[in-house]
C-alpha cells in the first residue's frame, strides 16, 4: 500500500486542523494509505515525525518566523524522505510565504522549494474535474512577466504537461492550449505584440493550441476541448480555476521524481482554530496523491524526472 508524507503547514493557519479532519475522512481511509504527519509538536494533533514544538509568544514578529521555519522544515524533510524512497509521495498543508521568508527559506513557495530540493525543473498544475491550468510563470510581480514569458518558459511547461497528463492521468494524447498574455491575443498587435512574436512560435514549436485569448480558453477547455490549458502568468491561471473549482481544485507539482500535490488554498488564519476551514481541497489533493503514486509506479524507471 502507498506510504506518504504530509506536512502541517504553517502552524498559525488551518493546516493542522484540516490535516487531523482530512485523515479521518471516509474517503481517505479507503485509499489505503499509510500517512506519516510531518511537523511540530504543539498544535493539537498528533505528529510522526517531529521537527520541533510550537510554542508561539505573542510577538508577531518572532511567531511569524518560527512558524515560517516550522513549516519550511517539514517540507524540507518530506521532501528528502521522498527522494529516499522511504514515502511514496507528499501532500503539503498551506504555509505563508512571508512567514518562510523571514524564517530563512528564500523561496517564493512550495514549488520553487520543492525543486531546489529535488534538483529538478518543475512546473505547477492546477487540477479540477472541471479544468486543469498549468503555470508558465509562477510567483512573479505583474511587471515582471512580460520578461518572464518567453519561448523557452512555454516549451518547457507545455513538455511538463504532456508529460504529466500522460503519466499521472492517463491520457495518451493530450489536448493542450495555451492561453494569450494580451487581450484578444494582442488582436493583429494593437494591445502587445508578445503573441505574435513569442507565444504563437513557442505553441507552434511544443505542438499544442493557441494562443487564444484568456476570455475563451477556460471555458474552450471546461467544455471537453482541451485537456489543460497553460497561462503565461500566476493570476490568470489562478482566477480561471479558482472561478471554476475553488474549494475542490489541487495543486499538483509537475516534473518532480515523486508524486506531491496541496489543496488550492492557503493558510486562512482569520479562521484558524475557529471550527470553519474546509478540509475539501485537502481531501481531494490526498486521494489524487495516492492516485499518482499508483500511476508512477506503473511508469518505467527511464521515464520519470532524473534528480540532479
């Protein structure tokens, strides 16, 4: 049976709480996995592999960085257990980025960590049964993308998602569209040239659709016409399927060498303690863990990511 990782999050925010609810639920039970909790002592549910106690003090400062190193730790540790062989795969509870930060974690999230660890080029899904979007750019200021999106960016996620719908979903010949960084695709260059000039050779040279203007893609794609659909930046893939799937969508990290996937939300610490959090997404991203565990392990040793 799958043995996996998963880690608290943050410990100020809804991570432990959803994690204890998550691993009771009827759904996850019958999986039949074996789950190894990841994290500190101290926030109210039981954990396998300690990485030290939360004991917050008050100071917002101070509480914010050790929560932050906490929740780095756990990751770092999943991480390596998975790259040991000694898990199948990991699920992450949300952390906060600002929190990572200042606890000495220079990443802008999970995936970027996640890669540095594992020596690997990643790529980031989001996953739904109503729409799947793949990132081309990540964490990134707005002012920066147009700079970020280039060729390369786009052959490299549209090579990560085939690879992933293939492997991790079953689907033989994917149906791939990219998603337009200007209105109207630029419309014959009055609002940017970038499609022209970068995304439609890109799309031409990695085999897939597009690009076709952000207002119709996504629901081109829900509607059965494609099979993910790549955005050139975080917010447009981020609103398309938070729209589509809040609540029920899953992060999953393509182009790891083991499966890792976290719910599609973050540490909701307005709610933290107070009975309200969802543990849906995080259902949902545990059984499509145990899903891809099941699925890598039925794919030759030469095809999965090699770790540098």
């Amino acid at each position: 049976m799958p043995r996996l990782a998963i880690t608290l999050g943050d410990p100020r925010g809804i991570g432990p709480e959803i994690v204890a609810r998550a691993l009771q639920d009827a759904r996850v039970v019958s999986t039949g996995a074996t789950w190894i909790v990841i994290g500190p002592t101290g926030t109210g549910i039981a954990v396998d592999d300690v990485i030290g106690d939360w004991q917050p003090t008050g100071q917002m400062t101070d509480d914010a960085a050790r929560a932050g190193r906490l929740a780095g730790l756990a990751v770092e540790r999943a991480a390596r257990m998975a790259l040991a062989h000694e898990v199948d795969g990991i699920v992450t509870a949300p952390l906060d980025k600002a929190a990572l930060y200042a606890g000495g974690y220079d990443f802008p999230g999970h995936t970027e960590m996640l890669a540095a660890i594992a020596g690997v080029q990643t790529t980031m899904m989001l996953a739904s049964d109503k729409l799947r979007v793949v990132l081309a750019t990540t964490h990134l200021a707005l002012r920066d993308v147009p700079a970020a999106v280039t060729r390369e960016a786009i052959v490299q996620a549209a090579h990560a998602t085939r690879a992933g719908l293939r492997q991790g979903f079953g689907i033989a010949e994917p149906r791939i569209a990219l998603c337009a960084i200007n209105p109207h695709a630029g419309d014959g260059g009055r609002f940017g040239d970038e499609d022209e000039r970068i995304l439609a050779p890109a799309a031409r040279e990695a085999d897939i659709a597009g690009p076709f203007p952000a207002d119709t893609v996504f629901v081109r794609a829900m509607r059965g016409e494609f099979d993910a659909v790549i955005a050139p930046y975080h917010d447009v893939g981020m609103t398309a399927i938070k729209v589509a799937s809040f609540g029920s969508a899953v992060n999953v990290t393509l182009g790891l060498p083991f499966p890792r996937t976290s719910p599609d939300h973050g540490t909701a610490m307005d709610i933290a303690g107070k009975g309200l959090a969802s543990a849906e997404s995080l259902v949902a991203a545990m059984e499509l863990a145990v899903r891809l565990v099941h699925a890598l392990a039925a794919e030759p040793l030469s095809e999965r990511p090699k770790v540098r």
